[in-house]
C-alpha cells in the first residue's frame, strides 16, 4: 500500500512540473516562421522570416526587428507568389542611408509593394510607399 501510494506522489508531482513547464514555455516571446533573410542596421537587424500556405497559397512574411536580443514585429505581410518557392527576385533591399531602408516585394500573382523601414533611437517604423 505504502509503495502505491509513493507512486501515485511521484507522478502526482511529475504532472505538476509538466504543468508548469507549459506554463513557462507558452509565456515566452517566439517569432513566427522561418528565417529567410537578415538586415544589419545601424542599432539592431531586421530578420525576415516566412510560413508557406498549404498548395497555392500566399506565403505570409514577418518582419522583425531585433535590438541587442528583443525582438518587435514590425508587419505580417502576405506575399501571392503562385505557390513558388521564395527566393532573391522576390525581395528586393535597398540601404537609403540615415537609417532608412527600402524594401521592394515581388510576387508571380500581385504588383510590386513598397515599404520604408525607418530605424530611430528608440524606435522602428515599417510603412508601405507607393
């Protein structure tokens, strides 16, 4: 009886770390995707990560700036590229100087997007031109 007993304690207990190992992990900031692309810039880096649609769906592309290991979604963009894999034609990126850069997006199936990404002080700004 005793044994049954140190038993049922024991996954008792495991149950809770479980518990509370789930609780931890589901608190942490994740990003979303997998990596494509990286931008150093001058106080930080803009990562740029993708999620692929099931059959001829948009891929979705995030932006991310990270600065010294914090991380702040900048946009979540969808890019209609008829299903094809990404690769270099369809980003283009453009150092403007004065922490300013200009990336152009270029899928099979939707114009051209523009978008300036603004690198501050404190602060990282991510607006569609054109």
């Amino acid at each position: 009886m005793t044994t049954n007993i140190k038993k049922a304690v024991l996954v008792s207990r495991i149950h809770y770390l479980i518990i509370i190992m789930c609780m931890v992990i589901g608190c942490a900031a994740s990003k979303e995707g997998v990596h494509w692309k990286s931008v150093a810039m001058a106080n930080g880096s803009l990562e740029i990560r993708f999620e692929t649609s099931f059959g001829f769906g948009p891929h979705t592309l995030f932006f991310y700036f990270d600065r010294e290991g914090e991380f702040q979604l900048l946009k979540a963009i969808m890019l209609r590229n008829d299903g094809a894999n990404l690769n270099d034609h369809n980003i283009e990126i453009k150092n403007l100087e004065q922490g300013q850069w200009r990336i152009t997006l270029k899928g099979e199936e939707q114009a051209d997007e523009h978008w300036l990404v603004e690198a501050g002080e404190k602060e990282v700004t991510m607006i569609q031109t054109e």
